[in-house]
C-alpha cells in the first residue's frame, strides 16, 4: 500500500533473519504490484536470496457475498462452524496469485529481476496448467500490440518455470499437474497442523503420483522447495 514502508519493512525483516516475505496475492489499493514504486522490495529480496511468498487471505474477499445468498442455510466449513471458507470460496482462491502473477510478468517484473523467486503457498496448483496456456494465449494475441510484452525475453510459461514454484492442495492431483506442467513447478505441502490438510497429506499425495519416477518424487519433496528457499535453502541442503 505505501511502497516506501514496503521497502523499509523488507529491509527490516531482512535484517531480523527472515527467510523469506509473505506479501498478499492480491492488488494493492493504488497501484498495480508491478509498479516500478515498488521494485525496491523485490530488489531486496532477489540481493538477500530469498523468496517473496503468495499466500491465501489478505486479499479481501475472495469472492461476491452475493455468491452466498443461496436461500439455503450456510453449510459447515472444515471446523464445523460458519466461517473459513468452504466449496464456493475455495473457487476463488486462485483468483489473486493468478492475476497477479500474470501482471508481474507482463510488465516485466521477473524480467528486470530474474533472480527473483516467487512461492505460491497454500493457494493449490490444479490451477496452473490451465493458467500458463491462458497466459501464452494473451502473449500471442496482443503481442503485436503492446510494448511490454515486446520488451520480454522470454515467453510467459518460461519466466513461471524459471523463477515460481506452487504448492498444491492434498486433495489435488499432483501426478496431473507434474504431466501437463512439468516437475519442477510443485513442492510438497501437508498444511499441518490444520485440518484442512487432511489426514493422510503424504499418502494422497503419493498415490497422485502414482509411477512417476525417483527423480519427479525428489523434486516434489525436496529439490523444488530448496530451489524457492535459495540462500535458506542452500544451508539446508548443506
């Protein structure tokens, strides 16, 4: 919201040891999250080695109130009561990563800062396959048109491969979304200690998986998140 204290904050937070930023999905009120007021914290970021992080909430809300006005009573969430959200707000989750993501890519955000790495975190990923061929199709059509996507040095799809990871929900297919996007987009995530993971977070996960081989179950597990993670990563892996 004020890009002078979004700097200083991520410097402040830097300073204290943090391993990574969380910073809402959503627009900012204002201004777009690709405005160039801003680029001083994804400099501090991308100079520290560490992620700036995506994570459900924060954004307002997720869809129209109006969707809810059913007629019907309000149906229990995961905790049995009337709040959190329940099948209809789970619709909208992906909504605010999507976007804006796509923002920063067209407006050349992860091109200014290709060391930059993004982590969508419990946002799921059954989304992104569709979401990278939308993208693709919007390079394709206004291309010709628009300077900012000219100015790119690559394709959409290439910046989210280089520089985004995602953590899909214990209840999506993970195997699908390794076929149709590849392995190296999707880092395991079990949302423990809430309920919403689940009980059985890694056998869903495994049986998603299927045959996939020792390599793509390597990646999922541990290399991709150490990749998003870079200099905590590294000491990690170390």
């Amino acid at each position: 919201m004020d890009p002078a204290r979004a700097t200083a904050a991520a410097e402040d937070a830097l300073a204290q040891g943090a391993a990574a930023l969380l910073i809402a999905s959503g627009c900012p009120p204002g201004r777009s999250p690709s405005h160039t007021d801003l680029f001083g914290v994804w400099a501090r970021a991308e100079e520290a080695g560490i992620p700036v992080v995506f994570h459900v909430g924060g954004t307002g809300t997720l869809v129209d109130p109006n969707y809810f006005v059913n007629g019907k009573p309000v149906p229990p969430d995961f905790h049995g009561g009337e709040e959190n959200f329940r099948s209809v707000d789970y619709m909208g989750i992906p909504v605010p990563p999507a976007q804006t993501l796509a923002t920063l890519i067209f407006d050349g955000v992860l091109e200014a800062f290709p060391d930059l790495r993004i982590g969508v975190i419990e946002q799921g990923a059954i989304w992104v396959p569709s979401w990278l061929r939308q993208m693709e199709s919007a390079f394709e059509a206004f291309h010709r048109h628009e300077e900012r996507l000219q100015g790119l040095s690559l394709r959409p799809s290439d910046y989210v491969h280089r520089q985004c990871r995602f953590t899909p929900y214990p209840t999506e297919d993970v195997g699908w979304i390794v076929e149709q996007a590849g392995a190296d987009l999707v880092l395991f995530s079990s949302d423990y200690p809430h309920v919403e993971g689940g009980r059985k977070p890694l056998e869903r996960f495994e049986a998603s998986l299927g045959d996939a081989d020792a390599e793509v179950r390597r990646r999922f597990y541990a290399d991709n998140f150490l990749f998003l993670m870079g200099s905590a990563g590294a000491g990690l892996a170390a």
